[in-house]
C-alpha cells in the first residue's frame, strides 16, 4: 500500500512540475511575441513619419520611449521605459532571492500595475492619432485582456 501512494505522490508532484514549465514556457512565447509584434509596430509607425534609424525600436526598454515620442507624449513613453527596466530587474531580484514576502511583491504588483495604465494611455493617444473611430473599443479590448491584444 505504501509504494502505490509513493507512486500516486510522485506523478502528482511531476504534473504540477509539467505545469509549470508549461505556464512559464507560455509567458516567455508571449512576452517575445509581444515584444516583437511592438517593436515592428514602432518601426513601421516611424518608417511611415520618416525618421531615420528604424531599426533601434527593437532596442527592448527604448522601444516604449519611442512609442510614447510617436504620440507627442516624451514624457509618458520616458516613464514607460523607466517603469519597465525597474520591472525587469525587480522581477529577476524576486525570482532569483526567492523573496516573496508582503512588501517587495506589493511593491513589484502596484509597479506593474501603474506600467499597465501608462502603456494603455500611450496605446489610446496613438489610437486616437491613427484611428479615431474605434479607438475606444480597441481600448476597452486591451484593458480587459489584460494588455495581451496591445501589440496585435
């Protein structure tokens, strides 16, 4: 009886484990994808307005300050890129010390929180500087996706 519960415990411990390389193989697909699909966005928005040096939107944090100068908003896209780079290195610093406690992981879920709502501020300005007809349904759609339609 004890081996069969042995084994039973066994599988069970290795379909969370399957599960969770599943579900960080699928952000890692999304994050690239994304990444990708807004760094050809800028570059193609840029091509159109005729600057020069295209292809530095595909520089990973600069690529969201040169969103927000696209829509007239330096500012907004400089504290993009600024809130992103924090997120990066304070997500590897959460991933990599384990340290999960109350206060570094609020701090970390308010900073991607308030990168959300400026990232969804830059989208609608260029919505509304490109298609103004539907630039609230398309808002509405990123904001309850969660941001996963923004780079479509």
């Amino acid at each position: 009886m004890g081996g069969i519960s042995v084994i039973f415990l066994m599988s069970f411990l290795s379909l969370i484990y399957f599960m969770f390389i599943a579900i960080l193989s699928f952000i890692i697909i999304y994050i690239v994808i994304s990444y990708t699909m807004t760094s050809i966005t800028v570059m193609s928005m840029r091509k159109k307005l005729k600057y020069k040096n295209n292809f530095i939107s595909f520089i990973p944090v600069f690529n969201k300050y040169l969103l927000g100068n696209l829509v007239n908003e330096k500012l907004l896209g400089a504290l993009s890129s600024i809130l992103t780079f924090l997120l990066m290195g304070f997500g590897t610093y959460l991933y990599i010390c384990k340290n999960f406690k109350t206060l570094p992981f609020t701090f970390f879920i308010i900073l991607l929180i308030i990168t959300f709502i400026i990232d969804t501020v830059i989208t609608y300005k260029m919505y509304d500087r490109c298609d103004s007809k539907y630039k609230d349904i398309v808002t509405l759609l990123n904001c309850l996706s969660l941001g996963v339609l923004r780079p479509i």
